[in-house]
C-alpha cells in the first residue's frame, strides 16, 4: 500500500522445479477457538470441528498402484486419497454431470530429487527436478513428485493438505470429462477457480465423516488446507503465467464448492470471478508493484483520517502512537493495535506494528509459505480496532469472538473495500488482500474480540471478513449479532 495507494509485498522465491497443473506451468518455491453459530463449513451434525484430521487410523491401503511408484508412505497416501476422491465421483459425478464418470486412466509417481537419466515422463515432458502436482489432459492421467512437493506438504500443513492438492487436480480431470471449460480458449483462471471448487466438493465429503481412508475437522484441519491453497497463490497478478488465482481468489472457490456442491462449480466462469471481486485491485499500476507504505506515524495519522471518512462516526475515537493502551479497566490490551473502549481510545505500537509487516525482514520467503507480510497484513490490525470503535458507536458488545470477533472481521472488510475506492488515501493495490488473509488465517488478530479472543476456525475468520469485502456493513450486523 502507498500514499496514494497500499503496495504489495514481493518475496524472493527460490525454485528448483515447476508446479504444472492442466500442464500449464506456475513456479513453485521449493528448496527443498470455537465453532460459531451459521458457520459455512459446518453444515451437517456429522461435521466435527475438534475431531482427528489425516489418515484414518487402522484402514488398509487401497490396492491402487502408482506406475513408477516406490510404495513408500507418500505414495501411499497419495494413492488412498486418489481411491477416495475417485469412489466419490463415481457416485456422484452423474448427479450433476452428463455421462459416466471416467476415472484417470493411470496415475504416475516420480522424484524430483532423480538423475536426469532416472527420471520419467508425464505428460509429453520430462520429470527431471519437477516440484509437482498435476492433471495431463493428453492422456487423461494425474502424477505428483513424491520426494519433495508431496513431502513439504505434509510437513507444512498435514496430510490433508495431500489430499487437497490432489482433488484439485482430479478437479481438471472432472472439469475436462464434464465439459466445464467451454472451448479450448477458457481462461486458465477459470479452469483453476473450478478445481478449487471441485476441490471444495469432496472436501465437505470428507469432513462430513464419508471418506474411507480420511477425516478432516473444521478448524487446524481445514486451516492446514487453506494454509497449502494460500501457499500456493499468484504472487505477481501482473504476471501472464499467474493463474491459479490470488489467496482471496481460491478460498472463495474453495468455500464455494464446499458449501454449495458441484453445480456452482459450474457456474465460475470470467464474468462469476469479476462480480465476486467486487471491484477491487488485480492488477498493479505502474511503480507501485515492489513499493511498501512504510509504518510510521504520518501513515497511519492519514490511514485514520481515512477511516474515520470511509465509515464515520458520532464519537471518534483518539489514537495514541506511543504505544498499546495498558490501563483499560476489564479489557486485555491486544498487540500490536488495541482498543480501550472506557478511553475510546486506539493505540498503537508502532515498531511492533511495522515487523508485522515485515519491515527489516530478509525478503526470502521460506518454501510453500502461508505467510504473505506487506504493509497491509499490519494494517489490516489497525483497521480491526477502528472497526471496533464503530460497533460500540452502534453500542453493540465488543465481546465474543462468535459474536463482536466475527463481525470485527466483517466490517475489516468493508472498510478494506473502502480503501480500494479511487478516492481512497491510502489505497489498496494488488496483493493487499492477501496479506489480510495471511494475518486472519494465521493468528487472527484483524477478527478478535476487544480481549483478543478469537475463533479457531480460520476458515470461519476468512468467511466473515470475505462477507464485508463482498456485501457491506448490513450484512455484518445481520450475520454476526
């Protein structure tokens, strides 16, 4: 973000391998709470938000064979998740789709750490040091490399973020069989935003308990799935090759799908994508792609004036720059920005603010990182405890994370739309949502309560502030009471 416009944070990636997905190629860096009441991804009883998530204890592997497969415990689980995902759609492909379903005609497992010499084919190309997980619509196959890419995964995110990758890519198999794409000449985003989704489908399958081989509940579960789709984002919306869409782009798709099944899937297409953007920044104008609004008091002085016109108040609150407020009677001080309601008073801690966003930072980013720092996952925070000087102008509690957490992040989002306006100073750029989401899904500061209770459902957090982003300020208070 920058004055007049918030920038975007650009890491330095570094990358052995591609991700290739449809075989179109992306790069891939490698180097080697509580439930709450109209939750979307809680939708049946059989849903558990603190139950196990991963591989089902005691289920034997299905007989399914990889070629060029080693029979390890990536293979394995990559191969159960494929039996799983595939026995969904057999009965349920038909329930939305014209025709039978088909499933992929075999599936191929290599290394990226292989001499070139030892390394296969997929897909017409070689798999010499590919980082990689993906559909071949050639020969209607799907392969992953099982030394790297699959391995980090778990490691990062836990073994549904495995399966996730997974579904999405049978996703395209799906999409291809289905005739979702509607022409060779189908924007690479719309083939992507419809994988998220299908991949969304039989995620709720597995959390509602029918999946063979895995379980999946709806907090450090789904956050770890979302963790692995933020992770791997378009980083530079600028960029030709950038289609798998921006972290704001495929949790949407991905809740989609998981709340409404397999026939909005369908119905993404380029105008769905644009309506559900809302308007909002895609693309960076010139100079601002690398440029960070820096955190200092003229700033955020400029950032709260700003506030205080995108949603005004009858009793503004003051803001204090030197520090947190640590007096406020029966409120626990939030950081690095809280609010004291008996003060009305927003403080603010300035250098503790400005490491959030990732100021002095190395600028490396560490291989499939959830994390996107910018100024805006710091700023994000200091537009959450203004949004809680609106609510008690509104005189609504601020406490609750089902309740004032959740709407805090609501109208996050509203006011986020808000700095995206033309006459905004500052003003959102491409890539600022995303280091909100970053924030919410990882500690969830922008969507706590004046105490700094939170949700420990990231999904849920993200929901409510996608819900602000996308439907206003009515919507907030209606949902979130």
């Amino acid at each position: 973000m920058r004055r007049h416009r918030f920038g975007a944070t650009m890491a330095a990636l570094v990358s052995i391998g591609m991700l290739v997905s449809g075989c179109g190629t992306t790069t891939v860096v490698s180097n080697q709470a509580q439930p709450a009441m109209d939750n979307p991804w809680e939708l049946t009883g059989a849903v558990s938000s603190t139950g196990p998530s991963g591989s089902r204890p005691g289920v034997p592997d299905t007989d399914r064979k990889a070629e060029n497969g080693d029979n390890g415990k990536i293979d394995k689980l990559a191969l159960n998740a494929i039996a799983d995902i595939e026995e969904y759609w057999q009965t349920e492909y038909s329930k939305t789709f014209r025709g039978a379903f088909k499933p992929a005609s075999k599936v191929i497992s290599w290394s990226a750490r292989a001499t070139e010499a030892e390394s296969v084919q997929f897909c017409k190309s070689s798999t010499y040091k590919l980082v990689n997980a993906a559909y071949c619509p050639l020969d209607h196959t799907i392969g992953w490399d099982r030394a790297v890419l699959l391995p980090l995964l778990v490691d990062k995110y836990k073994e549904m973020s495995v399966v996730m990758v997974l579904a999405h890519e049978y996703g395209h198999a799906i999409q291809s069989q289905a005739d979702l794409l509607r022409g060779f000449f189908t924007d690479a985003l719309v083939k992507e935003q419809q994988a998220d989704c299908l991949a969304g489908v039989f995620l709720r399958h597995v959390a509602e308990g029918n999946s063979k081989h895995f379980t999946l509940n709806t907090t450090d579960g789904l956050n770890g799935v979302l963790g692995a789709t933020v992770a791997v984002r378009d980083r530079d919306p600028n960029d030709p090759d950038a289609v798998h869409g921006s972290a704001f782009e495929r949790v949407s798709a991905v809740q989609m799908g998981y709340t409404d099944g397999a026939k909005s899937c369908e119905g993404i297409n380029e105008a769905e994508i644009e309506k559900r953007r809302g308007g909002l920044p895609v693309t960076f104008d010139d100079g601002e792609k690398d440029a960070q609004l820096p955190v200092n008091k003229e700033n955020l002085t400029t950032l709260a004036a700003q506030l205080s016109k995108s949603m005004p108040i009858q009793n503004a609150p003051k803001f204090d720059y030197a520090g947190v407020t640590r007096k406020c009677a029966s409120t626990t001080t939030t950081e690095p920005v809280s609010y004291c309601p008996g003060s009305n008073t927003i403080g603010t801690d300035i250098p503790a603010m400005a490491k959030r966003a990732g100021e002095g930072a190395s600028g490396k980013e560490e291989p499939l990182s959830a994390v996107v720092t910018g100024d805006y996952n710091a700023a994000a925070v200091f537009v959450s405890r203004y949004a809680l000087a609106v609510q008690q102008d509104r005189k609504l509690s601020l406490t609750g994370a089902e309740s004032a957490g959740l709407r805090t992040a609501c109208l996050t989002g509203v006011l986020t739309t808000k700095l995206s306006e033309p006459n905004s100073d500052p003003r959102l750029s491409a890539g600022d949502l995303d280091e909100a989401v970053s924030g919410l899904l990882a500690d969830g500061i922008a969507a706590s309560d004046v105490n700094g209770k939170v949700v420990s459902s990231g999904y849920q957090r993200l929901e409510a502030f996608r819900t602000g982003v996308l439907s206003g300020e009515q919507a907030c208070l209606t949902q979130f009471k």
